[in-house]
C-alpha cells in the first residue's frame, strides 16, 4: 500500500498567492482612480448647482432682506469660487460666499470675463458676454483628470 499524503505543494500555493496578489493589485487601482473621478464629479456637480442657484436668485429678483432687486454672480480663484451679489465682484462685500475647492482640485482655465459669471436681474442672462460659450475647467492634480464647465449667454450649463 502506498503512504499517500493529501494537499498542496509550495510552489502551487505560491502561484495561488502571487494571482491573488495581482487581483488584489489590479483592484485597488481601479478603486482608487474610480474615487478620484467620483470626487470630480462631486466637486462639478457642486458648482454646477451654485451657479443655477445664482442664476435662479437673479431671476426671481432675490432681495435677501435688502429691498433692492440685484444682479448675482460667481467669482472664480483657482482654489475656491465666490457666490457674490451684485452687477461685480467686490472682494470687500461681507455678504460673499466662499467656497473652498479641496486641496487636489483647482480652477485651471477661467475663460470668463473678470473670473465672473454674472446672471442680470429678471433674465438670468449672462452679462459681460464675450463669446459663445464662456468655460471654467476644472483639474485634478492628482491624476489630471479635468471637466469643463460651459455656460453661454443664456445661463445654459453643459459640461461636455
């Protein structure tokens, strides 16, 4: 009778662990490129729906407590953008809104007129149009992934 012993051999359980190793590789790559895209995405959406919201307090004559119907806008930085009221950016109006990018984002072509997107009272058209399409585009310096935001002079926002 042969004395047969059951189980694997050390060079089959390498191969099994080195496979596994580059799965497990693989997979945590595309995870982490797919957060990064998804942060992104995150961060456009965000200004997106801030310059709608500019556009909409613009058009319904949004007083904020003052009395006086006003154009608003945003102000674009490289690390941040400003929610502003009124027909220009003023860095000293204590009513701005700040808004902070995070670290591995910037703004890294504001094709604007003045870094502003300004929607005027009752329209919501932009004003200080300069060409068919205003743009903002959006980096991130991680992996250099980059978004553009188009608006044109009708307030319509489209991200290509």
């Amino acid at each position: 009778m042969l004395n047969a012993q059951k189980g694997f051999t050390l060079p089959e359980l390498l191969l099994v662990m080195g496979i596994l190793t580059i799965l497990f590789g693989f997979i945590t790559i595309n995870l982490l490129n797919f957060r990064q895209k998804s942060v992104l995405n995150t961060t456009v959406d965000t200004v997106v729906s801030d310059l709608k919201s500019q556009q909409n307090k613009a058009m319904v004559g949004d007083t904020q407590g003052s009395g006086t119907i006003s154009d608003y806008g945003v102000y674009f930085e490289s690390d941040r953008y400003i929610l502003f009221r009124g027909s220009s950016y003023n860095p000293l109006e204590p009513s701005n809104f700040s808004i902070d990018l995070d670290p591995s984002h910037t703004f890294s072509d504001i094709d604007v007129p003045s870094s502003s997107i300004i929607f005027e009272k009752g329209s919501g058209q932009m004003t200080g149009w300069t060409a068919a399409t205003d743009t903002v585009t959006l980096t991130d310096s991680t992996n250099g992934n980059q978004k553009i935001i188009q608006i044109n002079i009708y307030g319509a926002i489209t991200i290509p």
